[in-house]
C-alpha cells in the first residue's frame, strides 16, 4: 500500500515538472517570435522604397578606378533609384544618349558634351569633378616633366611604342589634340598602336608592349601596382581632365527616366556627394582620385 501511494505521488510531481517545463517553453517561443517579429518590422523599415531603375552611360575610368563602386550605393539608399551602369568611352556613351538607350550621362570631352546639347540630344551640362590626365610609360627613358606636348614629340622622334585608347572616348580626344597641336599623324608612327580598349586594358596593353599610353590619373593610380611603369609627364595645364554631368532629351525616347535622371544630377551636385567623391582614394592612394568642382556651376 505504502508503495502505490508513493508511486502515484512520484508520477504527479512529475507531472507537474514537465507542465511547468511546457509552459517555460512556450513562454520563451513566445518571447523569441516576438524579437524576431520586432527586428523584421525594424528591417523592413529601413529598407527605401525602390522605384525604379536608371540608365547610366559613363566613362570606363569612373568605373575602372572603383569610385561607382563607392558611390552608387549611397545614390540607391537615399533616392530609391537603382543604376544600370555601362561603362564606354565617352564617344559611345554621347552616341548612346544621341539614340535615347540612356537616361543620364557622366562623361568627360567637355566640347563634346557642349555639341550633345546643341544638338538637342541634351538638357544642361554641369560640371561634377575633376583630375588629370598623366603620360606613363617604360621607368628611365623619358625625364620625368610636364609638357605634354614635348613628351608627345619625343615619342613620336624616337619611334617609341604608344597604345592610343582609338575609342573617340575623352582620352583619346584629349591624346588626339595634343599631337594636332604639334601637327604630328601618330599613326605616322609605326609604333603606334589603337587598341580600341577601355583604359585599364588599354594600361594594361601598354605594359605589355614596353609603351607609353595617356590616362586619366584616377585609372593609373588604381592599375599601376600591376605594371612596371611609371608617370612620365603630368601637371600640364592642358592635362586637366573635366567631368560633366548630362539628363539625355527625354524627346529622345518615351523609355527616357526623366524622373530618375534629374534625381542622379541633383545628389551627385549635392554637397554630401561631392564630400564623398573628394575623399575617395584617400584612405587606400594617399590622395584624392577627384577632386570635386560642382562648385563651378554656381
């Protein structure tokens, strides 16, 4: 008898341990439901509100020397307008804008860019950013200087191999200048070299064939620790490389965003951007791959 009446008072305090456990249990699921549901509403919050996306036409230096990379994010998080990038030269992103396949343009051939709008094809440039164009080539054969058009007829003198862009980008505008100015035909050279490439490659090519190329210091300063060359000229004042920044005609396509395009110009001119382009290249180059100059507009 003693035995059964501690066997069923054992079993209804076990009972009551795993009713108690049970209801811990239910307790903390409870609890952790409510966290999670909590820290979702929290996300979800934080989250913009995605509208949409634009079309950008650009440069291959602005996305070769990582600074879209940097950049673009920011544009999303705080206009809710994701960036379709395509990254050409200047030339083929104006003719791009010209056929309505883009919605905003970032481009650098300033006299280019002033005949895209006079066409039509354009609303208003405004000017973004600047830096420069430098010369590099094979370390000891040129003195380092900074006359462009005297390191060019030294090239062109010696035979020198030079890879030009050959892509009517910015570059290969401001390359071709120069040697209209010394009223020298490069290809007159016959180690001259058009590579048709953006200008890491075209960096790159250089490297490879022991020859001298122009490129936008923003590019060089990203891509030469994988070469072995080194600036030969800089500092030109005809060196200077302008960024602008163009909404394409929406008259040019009903596909055109215009929305989207007037919200890109309006925050790459805002001060916060222009701080962020200013400070890119600083902490990994020592210097500033841009320097900022919305300011100009004013």
């Amino acid at each position: 008898m003693r035995n059964k009446i501690t066997l069923i008072f054992s079993c209804i305090l076990l009972g009551t341990v795993l009713s108690a456990c049970s209801n811990s249990a239910k307790q903390e699921n409870t609890v952790a439901e409510s966290i999670t549901n909590n820290n979702s509403a929290e996300t979800t919050a934080s989250i913009k509100t995605i509208k949409g996306k634009i079309i950008l036409a650009t440069t291959t230096s602005t996305q070769d020397s990582g600074l879209l990379d940097e950049l673009l994010p920011d544009f999303t998080q705080k206009t809710g307008w994701e960036v379709d990038t395509i990254a050409v030269g200047t030339g083929e992103a104006l003719k791009m804008g010209e056929n309505g396949e883009a919605d905003v343009l970032l481009v650098h051939a300033k006299a280019k860019e002033e005949a895209f709008i006079q066409a039509g094809h354009g609303l208003k440039r405004f000017d973004v950013m600047y830096n420069d164009f430098v010369v590099v080539g094979p370390k000891g054969k040129i003195e380092k200087n900074n006359n462009a058009e005297e390191t060019f007829r030294t090239i062109f003198d010696n035979k020198d191999a030079f890879v030009s862009r050959g892509d009517e980008s910015g570059t290969h505008t401001k390359e071709l200048s120069i040697w209209k100015n010394l009223n020298i035909t490069p290809a007159d050279n016959p180690n001259y070299i058009s590579a048709g490439q953006g200008m890491g490659a075209t960096l790159l090519m250089a490297e490879e064939k022991k020859a001298y190329t122009l490129s936008d210091s923003a590019t060089w300063l990203a891509t030469k620790s994988k070469t072995d060359m080194d600036i030969v000229c800089e500092k030109d004042k005809q060196l200077l490389n302008y960024y602008g920044v163009i909404a394409v005609n929406p008259e040019k396509s009903s596909k055109i965003n215009a929305e989207g395009a007037q919200d890109f110009i309006n925050w790459i001119l805002s001060d916060d951007t222009q701080k962020l382009i200013g400070d890119f290249g600083v902490k990994e180059y020592g210097e500033s791959l841009f320097t900022p100059d919305a300011a100009a507009n004013k």
